[in-house]
C-alpha cells in the first residue's frame, strides 16, 4: 500500500492520522468503512449453485463435444485487392486521422481511416493514436502494429506515408489543438455516409492538399457501402494489422506455456511464473485452453448501475463514482436492478461467469487464461477535517477486476488452473509492455486469437473484436446470452441440474455459428456476408 503524504503543520498531520485509523483500520478489523467498502471481499451471491459447481462431473462425451472445433461453415474470407498499384489514380491530397479510446476502438478507426482513403483516393499517413486519458499510456502505432506489413499488404488499395513530406510538416496534433485550422475536419457526424466525405473532405483536399479529420471514432456508416470499400475494411482489420514482433514473441510464448507441461519457476525479482520444460516441436501433447475477457472492470460496474451484492456501502460508492466520472448521465440508473438483469445489461460477475463455464461442461482441469487482468493504482481524494482546507490523496493497489481477489478467488476455486500474464511470463519477458496499457491489451488479443475457446463476460470492445475476428477464421467463440442470464442469477431456489439445463439450451448456436450482419451492426463485429465469399460444394 503506498500512501503519500503532504506536511501541513501539525494540525494537518494530525488530522491525517485520525484520518488514516478511520479510513484503513477496518481493514485490520474485518468492519465496514464507507470510504473504503470497496476493499472488503464479497460474499458469494449464488452459494447454493456454487457448491454444486464445485462437485459436478463431466462426461468425457461432454467434454469431447465441448473442445471440438467449429465445422465448416460454408464461408472463406475474401481478401483480393480490387486495383493493382500501377493502376492507381493520382492522389488527391494527405489524409490525417487522430484516434482516440483503447486498442480495439483505434483498430476500428484505423480500418475506417483505410476506407476513407480509398473513398477519396487520398494518401493516408499513419493514423496518430491519442494518449489514453485513463492508462496515460503514450503508445505509437508503430509502437503496436508491424508498419511494414500493414503498408505492404495494402500496397495495391491505396497509398501510406509514414510522415507528411516536409511542406506539410506543420500539419500537427498541436497545430490543429492552438487554433481553428481551415484543414481540420472536426464535424463529420457519427457513421457517416460515403457521400459526406466526398462532400465535405473532399473539397479540402482539392483546395488544400492535406485534410486532418479529428475525432474519428465511429465515423463512416456500416450501411450503403461499395462491397469493395466493405472488403478493404474486413482486410485491414482481419490481415493488415499485425502486432508487433516483440508483442507476437510474448503472445507465442504464453500460448505454448497454456498448452504444453509447465512448471513453476521464481524470476530475479522473486515473482512466480510458469516455464515451459518440454520441447514443443512435436506438436505431441498439446492441451487447450479457454480464454476469458472478464469484462468486470469499476467502470463497467458503475455504469451498469446493477447490485453486485455488495451492500449499501457499495451502492453508495458506485453512485458517487458515476457523479464523479459522468456527471450521474448514466441511463441504466433510471432502472432497478431486477429490471436491468431481465434486460440483460448487467456485466456477469466472476463468480457468475465461473457458473456459466461449470454448467456448459468445463470443468476444474479446464486451463483459463484471465485476458486484461492488469494492476492499476486506484486514488481517492478527501477533506480531511473542516477545519483543515486540504484535500489529501490516498493510492491503493487493486486489480484491474472490480473487487480485485475476493472476487477473482470464486472463479479461481472452479479453474485452479488459471493463468494471466503475470503468472505465465517472468517480468523480464513482461519488460516491454510494462506499463503500457495498448500494449497489454495487444498480448491479450493474441492469446485470445490463438485460445481453442474465447468468451467475454459481456459486451464491449474486446468482445466485439473477438467475435468478428474468430467468425471471420470459423473459431469457437461463446457468446453468453445475457438476457436469459439475467432472470437465472436472480432465482435462488434453482437446483443445479434446472441451471445447467437452462443454460444448455440458452446457449444454443451461441458458440461461433455464423450470424449475419443487420442493417447498422457493426462489420468488425458481423463480417459476414460482407467480407467472406460462399464456398462452393460445402
């Protein structure tokens, strides 16, 4: 715990001692404090379904049928250029995108950034990430993505630079930040058609050479689009973008220490990790693993406005958290909680997803792999007394899961064997993606892509991501039907056996069947029948 401190006089330095006993000494005494509430364990919601989680059995039928990959589903990506790159027009000018959000929010603006640029026949400057307010992590595209291969590959659809050429070089983040800039585009609506890029963008090129469009986050429709410009989007995101080496090693690494024989070993710093021992070559012996996107971070608890069972001090937290962070504009407040879980807008807790798996067969050998399962420092602020105008900062340690290992441990009793990067890479081999947040999610995505399984707990980024990506490479992906969830979880007379055939049948053709794309869903989520051709005689 790391506590910083700020020496007013002694009146101050006395009111931060009486502070701290009533802020951190129901921590030693197991009594609840309403600022700190949030570092009390929770207790267990569904205890009855849980114990008998914990002695199920499976069948080895079951099991076979859960591990079996997805059949052939009568779909094979379409990745052709439309255009060689000697058949490409002349340019019409620079186009600069500024992307803001997390990694899978970029990745989808750097494959709209792609499209625009075709659309307008443009030269497109390697998008420029904006630093994520929240991980203030400062990492470049060419800090993620191998530059070379996402260039190469789209050599014959469109034109990339790595920098503007020096008469454009004033053409900055800066620049456009200081001052209304007549190259900036700053009001393109969000989803956008097709049309009012060639309307609005297009003349500033034409009269500028160079537009810089900012933000660009959601902002070219799904709807009304050429196929081709369709196919370009699917090829960015599904083949262009590529992480980088350093990133592929680490990501290759944790796979094959998922699925060979390992051991524990102690790092230099004293830090347990698991070390492969076997030599992976064969290809002989090799296990599966699921891996899981818990989804279940303060934000998401909060702007649920869901019971987490945590009791009013919790409740009481959450809200004071949403005021803080949304000004209380949280629309899921206005419903109670029995109505958001019949809606099914309430995230799956860990406990709640280590129910889901039991019940869908896996069982306590099942190796799981914890994705986006990182280490924050949490701070708070608080007057210390009337009496005393300053405002003290306190840091604690958390995990990034809301209610850090009180509630991890539930899911951990059902899959002992789970890992996370920091139990299956020494922090020599994590060196490189210390404290960068993009970097971390990136590792995250590859192990993901390479899991047998992939489920999220709930909707968002990261699960978006994943369904489109694995649909698009026919991978078993579980999408958790959150609606029938919902109702289950708040039954607390249900038997085990009425549980597990309840969520049986809820998760039919929910495992990676193909869905198609509806009008305004998203093509990076539903790539199907947009980015993939019918295979003949299948």
């Amino acid at each position: 715990m790391n506590l910083h401190r700020h020496h007013h006089g002694g009146a101050s330095f006395s009111a931060l001692y009486f502070i701290l006993l009533f802020v951190f000494a129901p921590l030693r005494h197991g009594s609840s404090s309403p600022i700190m509430s949030e570092l009390n364990g929770p207790k267990l919601r569904h205890s009855r379904l849980f114990k008998s989680a914990l002695q199920h059995h499976v069948s080895d039928e079951q099991l076979s049928d859960l591990w079996t990959p997805l059949s052939n589903q009568g779909w094979k990506p379409f990745v052709e250029s439309t255009v060689t790159s000697s058949s490409m027009p002349e340019s019409s000018g620079y186009i600069q995108v500024f992307l803001d959000g997390g990694l899978n929010q970029q990745r989808m603006g750097i494959c709209d950034a792609v499209a625009i640029a075709k659309i307008l026949n443009a030269t497109l400057v390697i998008p420029y990430l904006e630093v994520n307010p929240v991980w203030q992590d400062t990492s470049t595209f060419e800090d993620i993505f191998d530059v070379d291969h996402f260039v190469n590959l789209l050599k014959d659809d469109i034109s990339i630079i790595r920098e503007l050429p020096d008469e454009y070089a004033w053409s900055t983040r800066e620049y456009y930040a200081s001052a209304i800039r007549s190259t900036r585009v700053k009001n393109a609506p969000l989803h956008a058609s097709l049309n009012w890029y060639l309307e609005n963008v297009y003349p500033v090129l034409e009269s500028y050479g160079i537009a810089a469009i900012s933000p660009f986050s959601h902002r070219l429709a799904f709807d009304n689009m050429p196929i081709e410009i369709q196919r370009l989007r699917c090829k960015v995101n599904f083949e262009a973008l590529v992480f980088v080496p350093h990133v592929r090693s680490l990501g290759e690494a944790l796979v094959s220490r998922l699925r060979y024989p390992i051991v524990e070993s102690i790092d230099a710093v004293g830090t347990k990790y698991l070390r492969q021992v076997v030599d992976t070559k064969s290809g002989h012996g090799a296990g599966k693993f699921v891996s899981l996107h818990l989804r279940f971070d303060k934000d998401m608890a909060a702007h649920s406005a869901c019971d987490f069972g945590g009791g009013k001090a919790e409740k009481l937290a959450l809200a004071k958290y949403r005021q803080t962070i949304w000004q209380g504009r949280v629309m899921n407040s206005r419903f109670t909680d029995e109505e958001l879980r019949n809606q099914g807008r309430c995230p799956l807790t860990p406990e709640e997803i280590g129910l889901l798996l039991a019940a869908l067969g896996f069982d306590n050998n099942t190796r799981l792999y914890l994705a986006s399962h990182k280490v924050e420092i949490v701070s708070f602020k608080c007057k210390l007394m009337d009496f005393v105008s300053v405002i003290q900062t306190f840091d604690y340690i958390s995990t990034q899961v809301y209610g850090g290992e009180a509630r991890i441990s539930a899911l951990r009793q059902l899959f002992p064997f789970m890992e996370d990067k920091k139990s299956l890479a020494s922090s020599a081999e994590r060196s490189q993606i210390k404290g960068k947040a993009s970097l971390s999610a990136a590792v995250d995505y590859y192990v993901s892509m390479h899991s047998d399984i992939f489920i999220s707990a709930s909707p968002g980024n990261m699960h978006n991501a994943m369904v489109g990506h694995r649909t698009y490479l026919n991978l078993k992906t579980i999408r958790p039907n959150m609606v029938l969830l919902g109702p289950i979880f708040m039954n607390k007379s249900m038997s085990w056996s009425d549980f597990q055939q309840a969520v049986v049948e809820g998760q039919k053709n929910r495992s990676g069947e193909i869905k198609e794309r509806k009008p305004k869903q998203s093509i990076y989520t539903y790539p199907v029948p947009d980015c993939v051709c019918q295979q003949l005689g299948v």
